[in-house]
C-alpha cells in the first residue's frame, strides 16, 4: 500500500496534465482512512474517519505513543496531514512547516519557515494562529500571516511558487487553510476587525496564477452572483443585492471575512463557505442588512460563481461570523433522501439546509441558553421568511452607543467558533463543541485608518447566569433541531471533533484534556491531559497496522485570550465551584503534537 | 519585573545585546525609547491634584486616574479601557498584563513618563520580532492617548483591577466636544 501511495505521489507531474485529476485523485485519497488529506479529512467536512482499531471497548486503554515539540508559543489550532508515511505539522507564527517520516521514527525530513515581518502580528485580531495546510499536485500549501499562499514541494519543502492573497498593510493576514479543487486550491481571508473587504479566491494549482476572486460585499461583479442565477431561500438575489444594503461606500471596509473552512460536493461541483461579520462591530455606524456579511455561499468551483447564499444574520449587532464549517451528508429526510449541509452558527442556530438548492430546512438553538432571538421565520409566505427575530431587549442597536447591552447569550465567541463539528453516517450524529458564553456588549463610535484596528465596541464575557461551566459538548440530531446529548465542559470546548468507526468521538479541551466518548451516549471513555490547552483539531490515521490519533495542544486564540479577560468578577473564580477561574491555572503556553494508540 | 518577553529571535546586533545585558542586570528602570535610553526618574504620586473640566492631573500636571471610594472611576479611565481592549490587548494582553508578543504595561506604566508614553504610542519602535506600531495617525489612538495613559497608570497603580469598571463619571461636556472635533464628527 505504501508503495503504491509513494509510486502515485512520484508520478504526479505527469499525471496533472489532465486538469481535473487532482480532484479525482483527492477524492480517491480522501476515501482511503489511513490517510488524513485535507484539513477536514474529507470535501464533506465530516471529520469522520472509518477506522476502527481504537472502538468505545478498548479506548480506555489508549496511550501516548509519541510526541513532538513545535518550538512555537501561542494558539495552535488546526491538525496535521498524513499521506502515505509523510505526516505534515504547522504552527502558528511564524507558520513553520514539518515534514515527518512515520516509517523513520517520526523524522523530520525537512522544515519550511518564512522569512515574515513582524509587523503583521499586530494587525492579527484574535492570536497568531493557522488552521493548516491543504495538499495536492505533489505540494503542500500554507496560507501565511502575511497573506502570502505558497505551494511547497511535499517531498523536500522548496517553494514551487508563492502569491500574495491580500495586503497585511490594510490588516488583511492569513489564518486559514486552502482546499485543494481540481486543478485550484481556493483559499480565505481574515481581517474583519480592519475593515477588510474579504473575499475568497482560486489559484491555479500549478502556476498560483489568480482563477476568481468572489467578495463577500460590493456590486455584482465583485461578488460574482448572478441577479437572475443567484438564488437566496429559492428567489433571485436581484440586481446590487450586496452595495443596495450598505450606506454609501461603506461595502469597501466592510468585512465578511472568509477566514473559516471550505467544503465541496464533487457530484454538484459546488464549493461552500461562510462569510464574518461586517466592520466595525459598532451597528449604528453601518445601516442596513450588510449583504452578504454573515453568510452561506455556495458556488461554483470552476467559475466562483454564486448558485445560491443564504444570510443568517442580516445587519450583525454582536459580532456572530458565519465562517464555521458547512458539513454536507447525505440522509433521509421527511421519507426522501437529501443532500443537506448542516452548519452551526457563531450566533448559536444550528441550520439545515438542502445544499443543493439552498432552501432552508432547520434553524434551531443548538444551547437553550441563546437568547438574542426567538428564533427564525420559517413561514415561507412571510415577507420576514428566513430572518431571525430580535429581541429589543439584547439589540445593541437599539441599546446604542456608548450603553451596555447586558445578558446576551451567546457571546461574541459565538455558541461555537472555528472549533470544526464532526458527523457519524453510523449514529446520523454531530458531534458539537460548544462555548457556553454570555456576554455584555457596549458600541462606541471608530473612525476607519488603513491597517488598524475598526472594531467599535467593547464586551465582558461570563458563563450564563447561575451556572458555572462555560461549555458543552454535544451531539446534534440535525433533522430535528435537537440536543440528544450534552457533556458540560469548565472552559469552550474550542478544539475540532473527530468521529471513528470505532464508535468513539475524540475532543480537546481548553485544560489540555483529549477526551474520547461513546457516540451513541457521550459517556466519557479515556481522557489525557496532554502538555498545554487544546484549540486544535483531533486526527486519526494508520501507519504500520496500527491506528493513531493525534492532536496539537497550545492554549491560544481567541478562547486563550478571552476567556481569561474580560470576566466582570474575575474573583468569583475563587469559589467553591471554580467555573470563573482563570485557564491560567490550569495551563500555560507551548505548542505540540501528541499522538495517541493502543498498547502493542 | 520585565519590561519586554524575550524574543523569538536572538538579538543579532551588538547595541541589542548591550541593551539586553544591561537589562538582565538588573536595571529594570531603563526604558528604551525610540533607540536612546533613557534612565526613569522615580515614578512620580498618581495622587489627582486638580481637575480641569472631569481631567484629573498629577502635582507635575500630568494626566493621572481618580477613583472614589465607591469604586466610581474618573471617565478618563472608562474610556481607556474600552479603547485599550479595541485597540491594544491583542499584543499587550487583557487588561495591560502583557503577552509573548508585548510587554505587560501594567509594568512598564509605573517607571514610564506621560512624555515617553505619548511618543511611543504616537512613532511606534521595534525590538527584534516585537514590533509596537506607529499609532499616531490612528484617530482611534490619537484622539484618546490620555485616555489609555490613564487607565494604564490605574492599573499599574492597582488602583483599578482587571474587571470593567463597573461606575463611571458622566462623559464630561468638553470632553465630548474635543472627541468629536478630533475624530472629525460634528
């Protein structure tokens, strides 16, 4: 098997002349669990691997097989990719690259560290963090902090090319990972606390020569949608439906950063991702709805074209980005079978839709404690179909500037942040990391400068009243809109989910823990406190007949950095419970991979 | 106590590593300023003096905190936590208490001046990978650098802790028509 995988990746070169064969050769990879090719495992962002080695009988067995220092600080998120024998780790800033030999004792066969000016660590809003590298056509590619997208020779780590996405002088960085699509690899941007106009652009996999650029704000050209084609709710978008909902000119710093994960159905050749929140946080200073800030896209691979988006919180007034993963399966629905993508939101709705043609099937409080609204219209008939209800009372609009909105739940850091979910075709399952967050929210006026930060407001975060941890881990029934089970967690639950075959789903948590539970009960199985917190993406993979699973602790992001600040009596920690105390206590800095198995 | 985390790189030049001796000596005092050095003056009584239209000043007549026994803080020092948690915590860390990217300033506000802070703020200076931008022609900054020097110079006073303040002064008349005039609104 190795061989044949080594043989495959030598022959590439030759192979690409065929345009669309990284695709298809992606998809075949993807489909094989030993390997972890993508950021997400596989296009549908499952995070579902089909090993089943470790099984909910043996996991509590589990030991640490080996480790490996990153020699970097800060928030670690993301996870390594396995292809073959090649393990592939990436750090935050100064965005190393480590290639390991897994058949040499974990080797480092080369190392790739950009030379990049510090200055962009300041226009970084939320920690110096990367979401990791994607692969395809024989190169690994890694979104830098300074924008640059570079193609990397997977074998020995030399630049096959580099381009620049973005300009970290108006406060665009890179933290998010490429996916690889057919003969593109498409890639985000962050910046939406500088007020960036973000977009999400294809690059051609051989030369990095720019395909499309698609902006998530600004006249139709710019956001590729179609007035006629482009569809939201199953009606066409019309014609200026971004720069019509913008006072002014404000579209051009107006945000919707892309700066979570893509997904893609090959069958449909669509490419989805969700758009942040737009700049500045401060609601008054932006009327209108903010199109399409806060939003689902759902385009066409080849072209950037949208076929259809979906706004879910039109004209933000709390910061809840719409970036995280949009996970697509394939299940029965209503007595017929349907592609769905299910998505949960930072504004804390877990949404079904059918992924095809973007109508909206579930919205749903995936934490009862979500209070900014009642919930959304799903009278098709209404002319508010589609749109969530506000409750006056957590308006930060209405509230307005300079006064503290009190007692909203979710907080900015959303019900779930970046943190990926992951699916089990086996249980029908998602299994959710969630924050369990309140926040106070105060606006003030911000003046826009180039490359500096446009945020606007200031919050205080806390768990909901009268309770003390500030997570939970769940697992999601998406057809219903229901909570099946719920596991509290001290801290955010800020690390991706992994579901196996085995039955067993694996999380981290922000003390450091990795847990694995019964994905039928939740019950707890095995946990480990790995050398500091957990922000990163929980991997499996085989290598020589054996299953691991690895993960990347090193507390950071913005769960590091917030859930420490910001309490407004940070001595309640004290207590007898504990739920307020500072993550300080627990755990410190420092970034490495931890790779767990089965005693021989 | 530290004024600046070690950084990710090893200094490479020799006034760098003069600089960095002299620190591990001891001298914790110094502070660098736009590359000249120079020696802090005993810290100066944040002790409020006087009040000009809801400013508090020092006895040298520098901007200082005024917290009544209540907790009420002067608005100076309200506006500068909210600016400082927009504009500054992402390096300098929750409430002044430093990162591994900027030092903690709830340290470096008890030996630096009013003048050093303003033009540090204001051109900004680089020590290896620890760069502190130029922030002058940010309004967002500019407009409220009494403000942020403020609230800085309470926390490292202890004067106010690491919670938003929960009582504030009003937002004093000639403050609101200077905020506006500098910030360009009408």
């Amino acid at each position: 098997m190795r061989k044949v995988l080594l043989a495959t990746l030598g022959s590439i070169a030759v192979l690409t002349a065929g345009g669309a064969w990284a695709n298809d050769e992606l998809i075949k990879m993807s489909q094989n669990p030993k390997d972890w090719v993508m950021p997400a495992g596989d296009y549908a962002n499952t995070r579902y691997s089909k090993l089943n080695q470790i099984n909910a009988a043996n996991v509590g067995k589990l030991q640490v097989a080996w480790t490996f220092s990153t020699g970097v600080l800060r928030g670690h998120e993301g996870g390594p990719l396995i292809i073959g024998n090649m393990m592939y780790v990436h750090t935050p800033f100064p965005n190393k690259v480590y290639a390991l030999d897994l058949s040499k004792d974990n080797q480092i066969v080369w190392k790739y560290e950009p030379k990049q000016d510090p200055n962009v660590i300041p226009v970084m809003c939320c920690d110096t963090v990367n979401r990791g590298v994607a692969y395809g056509d024989g190169k690994i590619f890694l979104h830098q902090a300074d924008t640059t997208l570079v193609a990397l020779d997977a074998k020995t780590g030399k630049v096959a090319w580099s381009v620049k996405n973005g300009d970290p002088g108006k406060g665009a960085t890179g933290t998010s990972a490429p996916l690889v699509i057919k003969d593109k690899v498409l890639v985000g941007i962050s910046g939406g606390e500088f007020g960036v106009q973000c977009h999400v652009t294809a690059y051609d996999l051989k030369s990095g020569k720019q395909a499309w650029r698609a902006f998530s704000e600004g006249p139709d050209d710019q956001i590729m949608v179609d007035p006629v084609n482009t569809t939201e709710l199953g009606k066409p978008v019309g014609k200026d439906s971004s720069i019509k909902t913008w006072q002014g000119d404000q579209w051009k710093i107006g945000g919707g950063c892309t700066w979570g994960w893509l997904s893609y159905d090959p069958a449909v050749n669509l490419v989805y991702y969700g758009s942040g929140n737009p700049s500045t946080w401060n609601p008054k200073q932006r009327p209108g709805d903010n199109k399409w800030s806060m939003t689902i896209f759902a385009r066409n691979a080849d072209t950037g074209m949208a076929k259809w988006v979906y706004q879910m919180t039109p004209h933000d007034e709390w910061d809840y980005d719409g970036v995280n993963e949009m996970i697509l399966s394939d299940q029965q629905m209503g007595g017929a079978e349907r592609k769905l993508l299910t998505h949960f939101d930072r504004n804390g709705l877990g949404y079904t839709l059918d992924r095809i043609t973007g109508e909206l099937l579930v919205a749903e409080k995936y934490d009862p404690k979500v209070n900014w609204t009642s919930g959304v219209d799903m009278n098709k008939a209404s002319p508010t179909y589609g749109r969530p209800k506000v409750l006056d009372q957590y308006s930060t609009e209405k509230t307005g500037e300079d006064k503290n909105t009190k007692g909203i739940c979710p907080a900015a850091l959303g019900t779930k942040d970046e943190q990926p979910a992951a699916y089990s075709p086996d249980t029908q399952l998602f299994y959710v990391p969630t924050n369990h967050v309140c926040m106070d929210y105060e606006p003030f006026k911000v003046s826009y400068t180039a490359g500096q930060p446009y945020v606007g407001a200031t919050l205080s975060m806390y768990p909901p009243p009268g309770e003390t941890h500030m997570g939970n881990f769940i697992a999601w029934d998406n057809k219903t809109g229901k909570i099946v089970w719920s596991n509290k967690e001290q801290f955010s639950v800020w690390s991706g989910a992994l579901a196996t075959a085995g039955g067993v789903v694996f999380y981290g948590t922000l003390e450091g823990y990795l847990k694995a539970v019964d994905a039928k009960s939740g019950k707890e199985l095995y946990k480990f406190k790995t050398p500091s917190g957990i922000i990163g993406n929980v991997t499996t993979y085989e290598q020589g007949g054996r299953q691991y699973v690895a993960v990347l602790s090193g507390v950071g992001g913005w769960a590091g950095i917030g859930l420490a600040a910001g309490l407004t009596d940070p001595t309640a920690g004290l207590g007898a419970v504990g739920g307020y105390a500072a993550l300080s206590n627990y755990t410190a800095l420092g970034g490495s991979l931890t790779v767990f198995a089965l005693p021989q | 106590m530290e004024l600046f985390h070690a950084p990710v790189r090893l200094p490479t030049n020799v006034e760098e590593m003069l600089l960095r001796t002299i620190w591990f000596a001891g001298a914790a005092i110094i502070i660098v300023v736009s590359g000249r050095i120079a020696i802090a003056e005993a810290p100066v009584d944040p002790a409020a003096v006087k009040s000009e239209d809801g400013k508090y000043l020092d006895k040298e007549g520098s901007p200082t905190f005024k917290v009544a026994s209540d907790g009420t803080v002067d608005w100076y020092t309200y506006s500068g936590y909210r600016r400082y948690h927009s504009e500054c915590h992402v390096c300098h860390g929750p409430d002044g208490m430093g990162s591994t990217y900027a030092p903690a300033l709830t340290d470096s506000l008890k030996v630096m001046s009013y003048g050093d802070f303003m033009g540090v703020v204001a051109s900004g200076r680089q020590n290896g990978n620890s760069v502190m931008p130029a922030l002058g022609d940010n309004p967002n900054v500019a407009c409220y650098m009494d403000d942020l020097y403020v609230y800085l110079r309470a926390r490292a006073n202890d004067a106010v802790g690491r919670a938003r303040p929960a009582k504030k002064e009003d937002k004093p008349e000639a403050y609101t028509q200077t905020e506006n005039s500098c910030m360009g609104k009408k």
